[in-house]
C-alpha cells in the first residue's frame, strides 16, 4: 500500500496510481473468419424502430355536459387573457383567441376579441384580413363588408385589401358595389396593375368604353410608354384601328423625348406594318431614327433594317444599312471626338451617301474638335480634315466661295508662331490659280512667307513664277529664301542654275563665290560639285582645277582627291577628242597631271595621315582601276603595283559598353615603305642584342 506521503491533497489525498484511469486489456479475436449470418446498418435501424416505445400522448377529454363545457370555456379564456396580458403586442396570440372563440360559435366574442386586437395594432393587414375571412367564412357578408370598408379607408395603399374587397363584391354579384371599390381605390392612384385591374373587371362584362374611360384617366395618372402601347393595343384588339392610330400618335406628342421612346416608335410602327401601312411604317422608322439619341437606338436600327429587307427594294435596304453604320460611327466620335480616323469613315460614308448636307454637317462637326494642345504631331491627322473638306466643296459641290472659305478658316485657326503646314498654304494658292485668280494666289503664298516660311512654299511659289516668265519675281524670291535660309545648298544651287539657263555666267559664278564663303552649309559637298560642274561645263578647266585646290585647302577628304583627279583625267575639250598627235599629246599631258595628284594625295595620307590606311589603300585602287581602265593604252599599271599594301588579318583588345573585354579581328594594310623601316628596327635590335652580349662576356 502506498504510503500516505505520496498523497496529493489537491487530489483528495489520493496518490496518481489511485487515479489512472485502468482500460480494460484488449482482447485478440482469435477467429477472424467472418460470421454466418450478417448484421446490416439497414437490420440495425428497423430493429430500432420496433423496439421504439410508442409516444405518450395526453387523453382526450370528453365534455357530456354544460357545467363541465363552461368550465372548460372559463379555463381556456382565462389562459388566453394571461397570455395577452403578458405578451400585448403578439398578434399571433390575438389571432388564436379570436379562432378559438369562431371555434366555440361565439361571434359576439370572436368580434370583440378582433377589435381589441385592431386597437393595438391596426396598421397590421394581416389582421384586418384575417378579420374579414372570418366574417366571409361565417356568412356575414354585411359584418365583412363593413371590415373590408374600415380597412382600405385606413390602409389605402395597401392593394391586397382593395382586391380582397373587390373580389369579394364580385363573387357576391354585386358588381355595382365592386365597381365603386375600384373607383374609390382609383382616387388613390395606384400603380399600373390596379388600373389594369379595373379595366380587366369591366371587360370582363364587356364594358368597352367604360375600358376605353378607364384606360384614358391610367394614361393620364401613369404617362408611360407602356401605358400608351397597352391602351393601343386595346383598341386594336376591339378593332379600332384609327383610334389605336391616334392613341400612338397622342403618345408621341408627349413622350417624343422620353427615355423609352424607342419601345413606342418600335411598336408604332409595327402597328402600321400589321395594318399593311408600309409607307408609314417607313416614315415612324426614318423619323425615329433621327429623333432618338444614337446610344438608344440598337433595336430600333435592327428592327428597320429587317423591315427594308422584308418591304423595301434595294435603295432601301442600302439606306438602312447605312443607318446601321452611321449609329456605330456616331457612336465611337462619341466615346471619342478626337479620333480622326473615326471621323474620316464616317465622312467617306455621307460621301457615298450622296447627301451634301449631311456630308457638310459631319464635316462640320468633324473640324470643330479642334487638338487640346498647341503640338504639330496631334494636329498632323486634324488637318486633313480641312483639306478634305475643301476639296469635297471644290470637286464635288462645285462651291467655289465655300471653298475659299474654307481654306481661310483653315489657315486663321492653325497657330503659325508656334507651326504651320506648307500644305495647305500650297493648296490655297493652286485653288486660286485655278480659278485664275492669280493675284490672291500670290497674296496667300506671300503671307505664307511672311509667316511661315518653309522650304517647299519657296519651291512651289518659284516654280509658279518660273511658269509663269516672271524671271525678276523668281530673283526677288530666291533672295528672300536665302535670306530666310542662307545655309541652303539647294537653294544656292538653284538660284545660280537659274542664272546659268539665263545665259547669266557671271551673275551664277558670283552666286557661286557668295555661296562657298558662307560659314555655315548645310551641304556644302553638293555646293562645290555644282559649282566645278558648272565651271567644267562652261570649259573653264583653269578655274576648276583653282577650285579644287581651294577646296583642298579646306578638306583633304579622300573623295576630293578621287575627284580632282578624275577631273584632270578628262580635263579636255570635246572638239580636241580627234585621233590627231596633238589631242593625244593633251591626253597625256591630262594623264600626267592626274597622276601627280594621286602621287600628292598618296604624300598627303603617308605623311600628315598616316593612321588613314584603308583610305590611302582605297586611293591606290582607284589609281589602279583608273591605270586599266581610264588611261587605256597610256596606262603604267606597274606606277601603282609597287605601291600596293598587303592585307593582314589581325586582333585587337576591345572594351564593350558594360566594360568587358574582347577581342575582335580587323583588316590591317601593311605598305612597302613600312616593311623596310621594319626590317630596319629588326636589324638594330639584334645589333643592340649582340652588343649587350658581348659587353656582358668581358665583364
């Protein structure tokens, strides 16, 4: 036994062996082959459910006479008024009461009780309906109908009551009285199925025109499109049709501009298709469609074009399907009026169309979207508009004023100190030219220039004047453009080109001379050819080989030299090309003096450029080419072979932008001359070598 100073108070003295829980040892199913016989969970459960005692339920009691009855009333009423005294504000409680009391055929009660319960809570519906069932139920019509008159006085918008009423009045054929319920619930203004109620009630006793009076006080209280298409409809259905024509038109005074006005044109015009009308089913169609707002008119759109397809000849289905693709550009110039490609299709569309005053109002509309920022490149797509535009006046209306027009809103609105567009200045002017109107025209391009000036305006207006004769305008005008733009080449090529077919040598050579003295040129390569071409062209070789030279004294570019050197290589007159002994004499003389160029050029790249190797290696190819090929007979291939370098492939170290390194191979050209200064350093070395060698040895 353990001793007591194991005990744990906090476990009532007892020791924690006393405490183990002690299972039970698990015993090992030696046979496990399974049984005969098989208990299923179905067997289970129906075994359950027959041992299952039965429930214990209460005797029923049996009243035999009248004490014990009363008793039982006293009971029952006792219990019911505690329980109302407890919980006032159930009506559930109430409802019960009042039913037990109906039960017992206590109506006097039964009333009493239902009132009671209305003074606590009469907004309650449930309870006056349940009052008044009571009343139906037990026959007393006059208590129920006085219930029902009670309740829709004081609840006049709840609708169960007003039919429960009806419906009752109805049943009791008291269709006069029921007829009144409606009309005292009318002064209500109910919603749309009260009235559709009390039209249905009196055509149920084919009451039409009372039908038709009822439907125009509902159209009156509920002027909606749906309220308007029923009460057509009505009249359809009784075979009214100018009368149902009407309604549709009555509609359409008022709700033109309403929301689901679209329901009404659909339905209007489906009407007229019934009634065969197909001209004014065309016309609600075309007259809705350019009424209603473009976001609304989906069905409308599809409705018309199976319409065109079903009534229509081909003109027709075209129009409608051109509706169809006008509502979906409308659509996105609308999510977007700044999309000019949008604008441009639907234009091209009102164009094919044929419609000018539809294509100039979308034209309209279309250029009023004027760019949010003062930018060329948003104003690049807008302009074409304008000159669209123009053009659709010029070629197609044959407007000539609104043409003009036209180009002078165009070029008021672009805001030329910030940008312009040589473009429109151009078609302005040829506009006017072609209406032979050759004063405005130089109005709007010398506005241009004044402006805006631009290098194609001065081109354009130029080439006019040239057309035209007007040599001193032309002059005037290359002034101002070199003026405007001193560092032209091409317009100083041009100006003394012009002089040059004038017959003006000395004006084009002193032209020329202003020219190359500029400080700056945007291309003054182009400049000097133009100006040795013309001195070539004019035979003076003298001053263009002074040209050369001048020119190599300010660039010893590789081109120059080949240049120069073909000029002196074909620098003879054409009358001296005669197979005579002095022309071949001048021919040599040519070659010579082109060979002593390569040779100076060659110095120039050895001496002052000696890092230039392809060049110079370029330059002896073109001697050589020029040796087989130019000179033909007199040509000394051997002058340039032995100049001629060797190709060496080579590599180099080279540092990429992440700075690494690699290598890559490159073409290096190893001339004669170099080989001998480096056999050179070679023999010294080893002579140094040697020298070194033999000092260290008598040491």
């Amino acid at each position: 036994m353990a001793s007591w100073k194991d005990a744990d108070p906090s476990l009532g003295y007892l020791t924690r062996k006393d405490t183990e829980v002690k299972l039970p040892r698990a015993t090992r199913v030696k046979n496990k082959t399974p049984a005969p016989v098989q208990i299923t969970a179905e067997q289970i459960l129906r075994e359950a459910r027959e041992r299952q005692e039965s429930e214990i339920r209460p005797p029923k009691q049996k009243i035999t006479d009248p004490t014990e009855l009363g008793e039982y009333r006293l009971r029952k009423r006792k219990e019911f008024e505690d329980l109302i005294r407890r919980v006032r504000w159930n009506i559930g409680v109430w409802i019960k009461y009042a039913q037990w009391e109906e039960s017992q055929k206590d109506f006097k009660r039964a009333r009493s009780i239902w009132e009671r319960a209305l003074e606590v809570d009469y907004k309650n519906h449930t309870l006056w309906l349940k009052y008044a069932e009571v009343e139906m139920k037990n026959k007393f019509v006059n208590h129920a109908r006085n219930v029902w008159d009670r309740a829709v006085t004081l609840l006049p918008r709840v609708d169960q009551l007003w039919y429960k009423y009806i419906h009752m009045e109805e049943m009791l054929g008291n269709v006069a009285g029921a007829r009144q319920v409606f009309e005292r619930w009318m002064k209500w203004m109910p919603d749309q199925q009260g009235w559709l109620s009390y039209i249905k009630f009196e055509l149920r006793y084919n009451e039409v025109e009372r039908g038709r009076g009822i439907f125009e006080r509902f159209v009156q209280c509920h002027p909606r499109v749906g309220a308007w298409i029923r009460y057509a409809k009505f009249e359809m259905k009784n075979g009214e049709v100018v009368k149902a024509r009407n309604v549709y038109e009555k509609a359409l005074e008022k709700l033109a501009d309403d929301e689901e006005a679209e329901l009404l044109f659909v339905a209007f015009a489906e009407f007229e298709e019934r009634c065969k009308e197909t001209e004014r089913a065309r016309a609600i169609y075309k007259f809705a469609l350019d009424h209603i707002p473009k976001g609304r008119a989906e069905d409308l759109y599809r409705k018309f074009v199976a319409f065109e397809k079903q009534y229509g000849d081909r003109e027709g289905i075209e129009d409608a399907i051109v509706g169809k693709r006008r509502f979906q550009y409308e659509d996105e110039v609308g999510k977007s009026p700044t999309n000019y490609d949008s604008w441009f299709d639907y234009i091209r569309l009102e164009e094919s169309v044929g419609n000018k005053e539809r294509v100039r109002e979308v034209y309209e509309r279309a250029i009023a979207n004027v760019p949010p920022a003062q930018e060329k490149r948003l104003w690049q797509r807008y302009i074409y508009l304008w000159i669209n535009y123009a053009l659709y006046e010029e070629l197609d209306a044959g407007d000539m004023e609104r043409t003009r027009d036209v180009y002078r809103e165009c070029l008021n609105l672009i805001p030329h100190q910030k940008f312009s567009f040589a473009k429109i200045w151009l078609l302005a002017a040829q506009f006017e030219i072609r209406q032979l109107n050759l004063k405005a025209a130089r109005q709007i391009l010398g506005n241009a220039i004044g402006k805006a000036p631009k290098d194609k305006i001065f081109k354009k207006y130029i080439e006019i004047e040239l057309q035209l004769g007007n040599i001193d305008r032309c002059r005037k005008l290359y002034e101002k453009y070199l003026e405007w733009s001193p560092e032209n080449c091409y317009a100083w090529s041009k100006f003394a080109e012009l002089e040059r077919s004038l017959a003006e040598t000395d004006r084009a050579r002193a032209i020329f001379e202003v020219a190359i003295a500029q400080p700056a040129l945007d291309m003054p390569e182009l400049l000097w050819k133009a100006y040795i071409d013309f001195e070539t062209g004019e035979g003076e070789f003298d001053n263009a080989r002074a040209l050369y030279k001048r020119l190599l004294d300010r660039t010893k570019h590789l081109k120059v030299w080949m240049s120069y050197a073909e000029f002196e290589a074909t620098a003879i007159n054409k009358g001296d090309l005669d197979e005579t002994e002095e022309a071949l004499e001048q021919k040599k003389q040519c070659i010579q003096r082109a060979r002593r160029v390569f040779e100076e050029a060659l110095n120039y790249f050895r001496s002052s450029a000696s890092d230039l190797k392809e060049e110079r290696a370029m330059l002896l190819e073109k001697w050589l080419n020029m040796e087989t090929t130019a000179f033909g007979e007199l040509g000394d291939v051997s002058l340039v072979q032995s100049k001629l370098p060797k190709k060496l492939k080579k590599r180099r170290h080279v540092t990429t932008e992440d700075g690494s390194t690699r290598i890559e191979e490159y073409i290096d050209y190893l001339f004669p001359d170099e080989t001998q200064t480096t056999n050179l350093k070679i023999l010294e070395a080893a002579y140094k070598w040697k020298k070194q060698k033999l000092s260290s040895g008598d040491d």
